[in-house]
C-alpha cells in the first residue's frame, strides 16, 4: 500500500508502516529528524500522488481549544489552518485519518469519528488525540495500562515544546499500521 504521513517530520508512523512493508512517506515543510522516505515540502502538492491511504497531522496551533483564548487575535492565521485542514479532508486519497486534539473543528467540519488516549496503547499518559476517518475502521486499543499522568500538557515552555508534543506516540503509530495497513 502506498501510505502518506501528512504533517510529520518525527517518522515515527512513517516508520511503523514501513516495517509493515508499506511504500510509506512522511511529508512536511520540515526535514525528517529520523532518516528515511521524506519529502521536504508543502504536502498539498503531493496530494494527487497516487496514495492508498493518508494519515495527517495538521498544525494545530491555531485549531486547539486548549487556545481558545488567543482565537480573536488570529483570525487570520486561524482561516489559514481551517482551509489546511479541510484541504486535507477532501484529499483524493481512498482512506484518510486526520489527528488533531479536541479543536474547533468538531464544530466547523464535523465531531470525529474517534477520540483515543495514550493509555489505551501502551503509553501511561494522557492526551486526548480526535481522529477524522474515511473509509477507516475505529482504531481499537492495543494495550490498556494503568498510569494518567498528563506529562504532555504539563511540558514547560521551551522553544521545543511544540515538537514534542507533536510527535506521535509509537503504540498508537503502531496500531494504525497494524490494524489499517494490515498485510501487503
């Protein structure tokens, strides 16, 4: 199957699908950190590129209610993000995720599908993570463990918290390629 990333530079789901045998490549306007199939650019014109399935992060910077407070200072930037994420959405591509935290796009575009944890895959943290499906399957929980710490939403700031908070966690990167890429 050949697999785009959207919005990824940590390869962490690229990877996953890639140790599944999947044509896999994670796009975004940053390099990759990790080595592998990586296109550097904007990922809106790679979107009729043949893809099988797409699996997107959009920038949420400007979407998140954790930010709510800031919305009437950046409206601009935030009808920017709303047309990203909705380019994405109406991709050519059969099978589409789009991952964003809980954000005004529940109200704009529609609820998610799906809201999944950390917890439910292996990770003792939480960080509600909403998932827009097409033509998906809901992603089911691979390992439920004890642990609720909200090490994520407790980051202090710095002038790379927001890639790490970014960055996938490798249970739920692994689920979606098990359990959507199944076998090539």
């Amino acid at each position: 199957m050949k697999v785009l990333i959207a919005c990824e530079f940590s390869g962490i789901v690229r990877d996953a699908f890639i140790k599944r045998l999947h044509d896999a490549w994670s796009c975004d306007i940053l390099p990759t950190e990790k080595p592998g199939q990586h296109i550097q650019d904007d990922v809106l014109k790679h979107l009729d590129d043949g893809w099988d399935l797409m699996i997107a992060h959009p920038p949420c910077t400007h979407l998140a209610v954790s930010g709510a407070r800031w919305f009437k200072e950046k409206r601009f930037q935030q009808t920017l993000a709303i047309d990203f994420f909705l380019s994405l959405v109406s991709a050519p591509i059969e099978k589409i995720c789009i991952e964003n935290p809980i954000s005004i796009m529940s109200t704009l575009y529609r609820k998610p599908d799906q809201i999944i944890q950390p917890w439910q895959y292996g990770h003792g943290e939480t960080k509600a993570t909403c998932l827009w499906l097409k033509n998906l399957s809901l992603l089911k929980p691979t390992n439920v463990v004890d642990g609720r710490e909200a090490r994520i939403h407790k980051m202090p700031p710095s002038e790379n918290r927001w890639r790490e908070r970014s960055r996938t966690f490798t249970g739920i990167a692994e689920a979606m390629a098990e359990q959507w890429g199944g076998t090539t």
